[in-house]
C-alpha cells in the first residue's frame, strides 16, 4: 500500500516538475530559435508541446522513481 501511495505522490509532483521544466525549456527554444511570435505562435508551442511532453514525462519518472525507492525501503 506504501508503494502504491508512494507512486501517487511521485506521479503528481513529477508532473509539476516536468511541466515547469518543460515551459522552461519551450521559452529557452523560442528564444534561441528566435520562433515567430505572431497570433501567439511560441506560446502555443510551448504550453501545447512543451508543458505536455514534460507533464507525462516528469509524471512517469516521478511515479516510477518513488515507487521504486518505497520498494526497495520496505526489502530491508
């Protein structure tokens, strides 16, 4: 039951760490590619692609990282 709680846990704030991240990342990417930001061009792309790809991917590792660590806690 620990695990599971544990993964919750790691889902919910490896999703905001990732989708932090990943705005950080867009805003960088926008800039250096020096995007278009006419009618909102670099924002779309970087809260529809950006904030999403870091989302799922900082949930994931979030999940799996804690559920993990509560694991291997309770083989000792």
């Amino acid at each position: 039951m620990k695990i599971f709680f544990l993964g919750l846990v790691g889902l919910f704030l490896g999703a905001i760490a990732g989708g932090v991240i990943g705005v950080g990342l867009g805003f960088l990417r926008t800039t250096v590619a020096h995007a278009s930001d006419f009618e909102g061009y670099s924002g779309m792309l970087v809260f529809t692609g950006f904030m999403s790809a870091g989302i799922v991917f900082g949930a994931v590792l979030g999940a799996a990282g804690l559920g993990y660590l509560a694991s291997r806690d309770e083989a000792s």
